[in-house]
C-alpha cells in the first residue's frame, strides 16, 4: 500500500514551508536577506519560516511582489492552514451543531 504524503498525513503545508522551499532555497537566501528584502524583521521570517506565524494580508503582499505571485496565492494556502486548524480544535463543538430544517411549507 502506498503511503500518503506528509502534507494529508500532517494537514497542509504552512506557507513557510513554500517561503522555505521556493524562495529561500531557490534563491540561495539567508532569513536575514529575506527580511531586508521584505522589509521585516529577521525574527519575522523565522517565526513564518518555521510555522508558527501565518501569513497576513500585508505579507502576503510584500511575498507576492517579492516572488512575483499574487496575494491571493499566500493568502489562499493560509485560509487552507486555518481552516484545516479550526477544523481539529472545533471537532466537537461543531460535531454538536445540529443542521436547520426548513421550516413548514417553505419552498425548497
């Protein structure tokens, strides 16, 4: 049987592992040229890199322009991340949520 990869095993891949991969190893750069590049601090991109700080609307603007992508692009993996997140820690809440039924002679 074949094994899944890592990304459905784990959930998604976080941005950073995109910034690491296509940006910093691509390019050859240190986290400290990235952040100049971008305009951030160097703990910044450590704290993206490593996963433990998503990406906002404003860095996915600077990525984007830094990597010639769209914002759409940074901000769609991160919705992917949160969702998949919310999704873990919301299981039981939301496995308590009953669905509405329409009401009465309403029309479907």
């Amino acid at each position: 049987m074949a094994r899944k990869p890592s990304a459905t095993r784990r959930g998604p891949l976080h941005a950073g592992h995109e910034v690491r991969e296509r940006i910093l190893a691509y390019y050859g750069l240190t986290h400290e040229e990235l952040a100049k590049a971008l305009g951030v601090s160097r703990r910044t991109i450590s704290l993206l890199v490593n996963g433990r700080r998503g990406v906002s609307p404003e860095m996915s603007l600077r990525l984007s322009k830094l990597s010639g992508t769209t914002p759409e692009h940074w901000l769609g993996i991160q919705q992917v991340v949160d969702l998949e997140r919310a999704r873990r820690t919301g299981k039981a809440a939301i496995g308590r949520i009953k669905a509405l039924k329409a009401p009465r002679g309403a029309r479907k």
